[in-house]
C-alpha cells in the first residue's frame, strides 16, 4: 500500500506533501510503538499521559520507519505529516491498511454491562445462523477462538488486524465493547458500524475523566462521530443519563430504539424473579412475548434487552431475537454460579468493581434469597480513589456480612485501600488475603445464603506491585466450597 492511500480524503490537510514523491512510499505496515517499528512501517507518535511519542522519533526511523505521523512540528530524516489528530488518524490509516472487517459491525457503550451485552448479542446472532463473534473485555469469542484478553476496546492496530483476521475466518456478524477510554483515543474510529448501543451510567474512571459529564460526552462519540446518520441508536430507558444519551443520539440524527420498562421498541411489560431464571413479558409492537431467561438479575434482563434490540435492528426477526434470549449463557464472571454447597446455599462470581455495579448484583440476589447475602470485595489500586467508601458503604447496606479484601492493589500499599474502602464499610470485616477471604466467606455459608465475590470475575491474575500473578476467584471459590462440604 502506497503512503497516499492510508489517509484518503479524510485528511486533507496532508494533501499537498502527498501529491508529491512522498504519497507513492511503499507502506508495509504501522505503530505507535517504536519497538515494533520495522522496515517499511509508518511511526505514528501519540502524545501519552506518561510520555510523547515524539521523543521516540529518531529510534523509529532507525528500526526502519519511511514515515512518521505527529500532532506537531518533529524533526526526521524521512517525511513528517503533521495531523490535528494522529489518534484519529493511527485508527483511519489501520482500518484502511487492513481493510477487511466483518459485514455488519455493533458497538456497546455504557458503564456496567458492556460485555454482557456484546455476549447475548453475538449469542442471538448465533442462534439465527450468522457466523458471529465479540470482541471485548474477556477476550475474542468467535466460531473459531476464543482468546482470553484483557483491554475492553483493544488499541486501533490490533482491533483492525484482528476484524481482518475475523473476516478472513468467515465472520459476518461481530459485536464489541466501547470503553470510554477506547472512544475518547478514537480506537474504534475506523470501524465501519451498523449499530450502537447505550447500557446506563454510573461512577467510573473518575480518575481519568474530570468529571460525570466528561465521561458521558466520551460514551457519546459513539452517536454523534462514529454512527453513520440514520443508523440505529439501541438505548436502555430506565437508566438515569438514558435521556441524555437519547438527546444526544437525536441530535446527532441517528435512529433511537430504546429498550426497557420505558422502552418503544422493546418494552417490558413484567419480570417473574426466580432463582435460576427470571420470566418476562416482552412487548415488541404489537406482538407479546413471553420469555423465560436462564439467567439472575434484574441487570441482565437489561442487558438481554439491548443486545436484542441490538439484533433486530441488524436483521434478526423479533421472534427469533426472543427465543434466543431463554437460551442465553452468561458472559463469564458476570453473576456467574460457580457452585453451592451441600445444604444449597449458592455462590457466584461477579465482576462488579464500580459503585452502580455493585448495588445491582447485591440487589439482584436479595429477591432469591431466604438466608444472608454475604459478599466479598476490594477495590483496584492506581484508580479512581473516591469510589471506596462508596462501595463500602454500598456493601454493607445491601449485604448482610460484607469481607473486605484485596483487588488488584497494583502499586498502591493494599492496607491503605483496605482502609479507604472500611471508612464507609461500618461492620465489615477485613481480611487481606483474597484467598482466605473467599475460604472465610464460605465457611460462613448456610443453609439459603448467598456469596457475591465481586471485582474481578473473569479475571486470571492479580496485580500486586507491577508483577501479575496467577489467581482465580473461580478456583478458589471452588477449593473453599470442596473444602466446606468435607
């Protein structure tokens, strides 16, 4: 590929330096990395919040890069083109060098319930015989993979590597997650959508947005920049920004379906909680369903909502989408039943490790409950501070016995976290060990109990320092149990 061909028309500020000898360079790949600058490859410098990229223009070009791609004026021995955005254009230039990417492409956006929502969706496509993947926090899910990963929206060269690949394996239908990190660095700026879709908003990286609002304008790009006009807009209604999120679909021209108890697309008429399931009565038009869900929580209701409404508006039949959602599994880590005990009391793994998110798992369980819901949880180290004795707070409420314990405390010191977290936990108990936590919790266990271990979910290490090590809330949870029943 030819340098002229990675920018189009979309940047024609570039256009006089490559209508010149420089617009005919031979292209063999690009990075924002300089360590995986090769020969032939462009170097795009992004401006970091720990480094500019620009320092690393001269390592670059001798690893071999032909051009370079900066946000302002940088010397180099090969042609600069300086962009108002090189984010934008690091996410442009992937899409147009790898080119391929599923047939119909949807986005989910929101706080809690991304990844659930991408699941269901890539589930009911499934069920209506479409060669169907996701693409998010847990990883890839396709036909022919299933990758564990970690980043919610991956960066823009390896999210368009990774859509080609996907095309070239036969997938027509993929779904993924849209941080607001992933909206804001323009990630998925080269992804061609059909669909998008808005969950709710609750209290989240507070420590890299400013403020609510800021972080609700990042959600937003994926309705007023990324969404072509008229494309269908899937919003959740019952959520307390859903208004927000539909005026700032409507002004950017899009197609609102809202889903939900307020919902005209998808409207919920009624919701039967039982342990295992939960029955709800389903208006879509003037056609009403009946449909069992296999799967706890009022939140999960939501979420099965949405990814359907996310299905019918890329094709599938009402009737297909609602017979999908009684043969749903849930996305793993997200009020996952790991296992009981003998004498039936129940414990789940949940990846609940923001305010909203908690509150709605320890309310989800109550309905079900005879006994004490009981939950284990921490908070992650090097992230936002404020949201700790929130949680505390939330837990102790909304649980009968609440154990605070260890997350991810990454290169904060765990005790101080433990100790934000007890300033609005009154009651709780404190055990820093997660391990011993969970064993704690479930020797607690009795006969109509609930455990929530909550915070990391589908997760496989843990973060202390800057070394990751092995652990599962799964194996653990498992081990106790096995223990408790002997």
């Amino acid at each position: 590929m030819k340098l002229k061909d990675l920018s189009g028309d979309l940047f024609p500020e570039l256009q006089p330096l490559l209508s010149g000898p420089a617009g005919d360079i031979d292209v063999t790949g690009l990075s924002a990395d300089s360590r995986q600058i090769k020969p032939g490859m462009v170097f795009v410098a992004l401006a970091g919040v720990k480094a500019d990229g620009a320092r690393f223009v001269d390592a670059a070009v001798a690893s071999g890069a032909v051009a370079v791609v900066a946000g302002h004026d940088v010397q180099a021995a090969v042609p600069v083109l300086r962009v108002a955005n090189p984010r934008r254009y690091l996410a442009h230039a992937a899409a147009r060098f790898h080119g391929r990417q599923p047939g119909c492409m949807v986005a989910v956006t929101g706080t809690a319930g991304k990844t659930s929502v991408a699941s269901f969706t890539r589930q009911i496509w499934a069920h209506a015989g479409h060669q169907a993947a996701q693409i998010g926090t847990t990883g890839v899910i396709s036909p022919r993979r299933n990758d564990y990963g970690s980043l919610t929206t991956p960066d823009p060269v390896s999210l368009h590597q990774l859509l080609a690949e996907l095309a070239d394996e036969g997938v027509t239908h993929a779904a993924m997650e849209a941080s607001s990190h992933g909206l804001d660095q323009s990630r998925l700026d080269g992804v061609r959508l059909a669909a998008g879709a808005f969950t709710n908003l609750g209290r989240d990286h507070m420590d890299y947005h400013p403020d609510m609002d800021d972080y609700m304008r990042a959600k937003m790009r994926l309705f007023t920049d990324l969404l072509p006009k008229g494309a269908p807009a899937v919003i959740f209604a019952d959520d307390a920004w859903s208004e927000k999120a539909i005026a700032a679909a409507r002004a950017a021209g899009c197609d609102i379906r809202t889903v939900g108890r307020h919902g005209d697309f998808i409207a919920l008429k009624r919701v039967e909680h039982f342990r295992h399931k939960q029955v709800a009565e389903v208006h879509v038009g003037e056609e009403i369903f009946e449909v069992h869900i296999p799967l706890a929580g009022d939140f999960q209701i939501a979420n099965a909502l949405v990814a359907a409404g996310l299905a019918m508006s890329t094709g599938v039949p009402a009737a297909t989408a609602m017979k999908a959602l009684e043969k749903l599994e849930g996305a793993s880590g997200r009020l996952e039943l790991v296992g009981k005990t003998k004498d039936g009391a129940l414990a789940y793994v949940d990846y609940a490790h923001k305010p909203e998110a908690l509150a709605n798992v320890l309310s989800s369980v109550r309905p079900f409950t005879t006994g004490r819901v009981i939950v284990v949880f921490g908070c992650g180290g090097d992230r936002d501070k404020g949201k700790r004795p929130i949680m505390g707070e939330i837990a102790t409420r909304l649980a009968d016995i609440a154990i605070v314990t260890d997350d991810n405390p990454r290169t904060e010191v765990p005790e101080t976290i433990r100790a934000e977290i007890m300033a609005g936990a009154k009651g709780a108990r404190e055990i820093g060990d997660r391990a011993e936590a969970i064993r704690e919790a479930v020797a607690m266990l009795r006969s109509g109990d609930t455990l929530i271990v909550a915070g990391k979910g589908h997760e496989e290490g843990q973060t202390i320092g800057t070394e990751t090590f092995p652990f599962s809330d799964h194996a653990e949870l498992r081990k106790a149990l096995e223990g408790h029943d002997h």
